[in-house]
C-alpha cells in the first residue's frame, strides 16, 4: 500500500478517540473513576491482541479503533484525577506527573517497539505490548484508590467549555500545533530512509531519549512558568526543527541536530495544553479534558491525512516544511492571546 493510505493506521484511531471522548464522558456519569481506568486498559489489551491475529489489513483497522476508544477515554477521565488525589494546591503539578507518564511511556514504547519487530515481528509486537498493558491494569487496580465522580456528567458541560473565552483559545492553538506535528511525525520513519537507510532506528530513539527530559521538566519545575510562556516556547522550538528537517535534512549532523531539538521541546506542548485546559475551566475540569482530548485527536487525524496527502503529491520535505509552518503559526497566535491579556490587566497566574 502507499505510505498515505499506511497513515490510517494513526488517522483511525485519532477519530475513534475524538468520538469516543465525548461519547464515554457522557456515558461515564457517576461510574467510579478507578473502574473507568481498568476498563480503558482492558480495550488497550483488545487492541493489541486482535492487532497481533489481524488476518488483514481491515481487521487490524478495527484493532485501532479500539485502541481509539481507550485513548479518548482516558484522556477525558484521567489528568483530572490528580487534582482529586491531591488537592487543589497541587493539582497542577499532578496534572503534569500524569500526562508526564504518557511522554515517558512513548520515550519507552518507540524504540522497544523498533527492536522486537525486527526481532520478532510486528504480530509478536503486538503480542508483547498486549501482555505489557494486562500489568498496567493489574498494577492500577492495586495501587489507585476509589474515586468517586463528583456530579453526573452531561453534554451541555461539554458545549459550557466551548464558551470560556481562554480555554477556547488554548483548543484553537491547540489544534493548530498537533496538526504540524502529527502531518511530520506520522511520516517520520520514510522521512529518515529517504535519507538514509541506516538512520532511522537510532535517530528516533535519540529523539525518544530527549524527549524524555521534555516530559519531565515541566513536572520538576512545577510550572513556574506561565503555561502559555511553556506553551509558545515549545510549539516555537517544534516549528522551528520541523523547518530545519526539510531544509537541512539532507546533511547528517544537522538531521540529528534538528531530531534532538525536536523530541526535546515537543513534550512540553500536550502536556502545557493540558495545564492550559484545567486551569482555565475552573470547574469544569473533566468536561474541558474530554473537549481538549477530542480537539487533539481531531487534529492528529488531520495531520496524518494532510501528511497522507502531501506525501504523495508534493514529497516528504514539503510535508515537515508545511508541518513546521503551521507550529510557527500556532505559537504565534498563542503569544498574542498572552499578549492580549496582559494588556487587559489579567493576572498571569496559573497560565
């Protein structure tokens, strides 16, 4: 198949969660939030399996809706646990610890899912991280504690969100950047054999490597820094490699210059965009959760098919200049809603 039509494999099941985000918080009400943690692991473990068995390419399509639902469902039930588990004075820093554990988890899953398929295969791959996903649930049904939901959840809550002038503005940004790193990252692997052969498997787990000290810092440093000041220095720092990968890609030292500063800066943008949703919605933290959830993986489908697209009409360097361009353009409009604020009179505060 052509590399636009493999995009599927991401497009699919950013649409499955950006559905299922508003579907399972609707459908959540009251469950027990420790429960709806174990039953997105378990459709993580029916993702895996039915992807390790697929018989054909449709089958393994439907693996990846499942897989979709699980994303859709913890993004929008579980950052806003931390602030639960450890009050409001902290929450922030929870929040950060939690979406932490997911950049960590793709630092890991990347270059160990590189290795055992060609170790073993993409089936036992497959396998493997369904194997993986059983201990994940078993290890959060011991150690999480029972949380409770704090009010019946309803699909106005969802559309109340979409008026809060900040929160809207931080999705809009939002929307913006994931579609340049998704239109970049989902064609990161033909980018690299296009100039390489031999680059690929090292390059990216250099880049999985710093971006684990993306993740991290912001929780170090607890956010000391405004979120949009974390947030326009990212996706900056992400448009600005993405550029310098299409123009400077050819030359060795600079692909692995521009990697690094890529995989170091990206991990602080979902994870600042989260801050950026909690802390503008007051109250109204899982339903901002569930609208940012389904607003992020809109736009990781519409970067994997605006990748698609550009792959095959206008050639791989044109898909990381484009991707590079719409970071910028993002970080630009985000530096003017800070902008427009403080000349408002709003205090900075938590953003």
């Amino acid at each position: 198949m052509s590399l636009g039509l493999g995009g599927l494999m991401v497009l699919v099941p950013a649409l499955s969660a950006a559905v299922s985000a508003w579907v399972l918080y609707a459908g959540a009400r009251s469950i027990n939030r420790r429960l709806l943690v174990a039953v997105f692991g378990s459709l993580v473990v029916l993702s895996n399996a039915l992807a390790a068995v697929a018989p054909d390419f449709a089958v393994l399509i439907v693996a990846r809706v499942f897989l979709g639902m699980a994303i859709g469902g913890f993004w929008s039930v579980v950052p806003p646990i931390g602030p639960r588990l450890v009050g409001p004075g902290l929450g922030a820093k929870a929040t950060t610890f939690i979406v932490s554990g997911v950049s960590i988890g793709t630092v890991v899953g990347l270059p160990a899912g590189q290795f055992l398929a060609s170790e073993v295969g993409w089936r036992w791959t497959f396998g493997i991280a369904s194997l993986v996903s059983i201990v994940a649930i078993a290890t959060e049904v011991v150690l999480l504690p029972s949380v409770k939901a704090v009010s019946r959840n309803r699909v106005r809550q969802l559309v109340e969100v979409l008026k809060l002038p900040l929160t809207r503005a931080g999705l809009i940004v939002t929307l913006i950047v994931f579609v340049g790193q998704f239109t970049a990252s989902t064609y990161i692997t033909p980018f690299l054999l296009d100039r390489d052969a031999s680059t690929p498997e090292p390059s990216r787990s250099c880049w999985s490597a710093t971006a684990q000290r993306a993740s991290s810092a912001p929780s170090s440093a607890g956010f000391s820094s405004p979120a949009i000041v974390t947030w326009v220095t990212a996706a900056l720092g992400t448009g600005a490699a993405l550029i310098g990968l299409a123009i400077l890609g050819q030359e060795h030292l600079a692909l692995g210059a521009m990697l690094v500063v890529w995989g170091l800066i990206w991990g602080a943008v979902p994870l600042s965009s989260q801050v950026w949703f909690l802390s503008s919605a007051g109250e109204h933290q899982e339903p901002a959760s569930s609208v940012g959830v389904t607003t992020m993986q809109i736009a990781i489908a519409g970067g994997a098919a605006l990748g698609g697209l550009l792959v095959d009409t206008a050639g791989l360097t044109t898909v990381f200049a484009v991707a590079g361009s719409l970071a910028v353009a993002a970080a630009l409009l985000a530096m003017a809603i800070g902008r427009d604020r403080a000349s408002g009179g709003e205090a900075a505060g938590r953003f």
